[in-house]
C-alpha cells in the first residue's frame, strides 16, 4: 500500500487528497505533535519533524501526476499546491534552523 503511494500508481485525486492534505496535512502532524508532546520533545523540535511529512508525502503526488492522464489542469493545480506548500514549509524548516 504504501510502496504504490510513493510510486505512483493511486489515482492523482485519491493521492492528492487523501495522501497529502487529509494525511499528510491533518491527520498525521496532528497524532505526531499529540505522542511527540507526550514523550516531553520540545515544540520546535516536534515542528521541524512535523515539517518533513509534507515533503515526504509530496513524493507520491509527483509520481502519480506523471501517470495522470486527465484533464491537464488538475495536475498542473495539483503540482501547484506541492511546490507551494514545499516552498513554504521549507521556509519556515530554514528560519527554524537558522534561529537554533
């Protein structure tokens, strides 16, 4: 299940919105930060592991764009969001960084 995420071969919709926003964006970070605060890590800690998630889940919306073969504009949105959330995520991850 999980190697056919990462290679591509879900649907790009059940990827996009299964994978990267309803697991990768709300699920996931949100039962991590849960275990990460109870195990006493610090919050920018839990946050810079926080921030990998949508980095690693990105992987199987690219993969599954490049087998899409719909309409060309929900991939081009789709690879939109990725690049801007990767974008964003790996702001915040540097200042994080920079600021320890």
């Amino acid at each position: 299940m999980i190697k056919k995420y990462f290679t591509g071969e879900y649907s790009l919709a059940k990827t996009f919105w299964i994978g990267q926003i309803l697991i990768a964006n709300l699920l996931l970070p949100f039962f991590i930060a849960l275990i990460l605060s109870n195990l006493s890590f610090s919050l920018n800690s839990s946050k810079l592991f926080l921030y990998l998630i949508p980095f690693i889940s990105a992987i199987g919306v690219l993969n599954s764009s490049k087998n899409y073969s719909g309409k060309k504009i929900w991939k081009i949105l789709a690879l939109v969001f990725v690049f801007i959330q990767l974008s964003i995520y790996g702001y915040r991850g540097f200042i994080m960084i920079s600021n320890i």
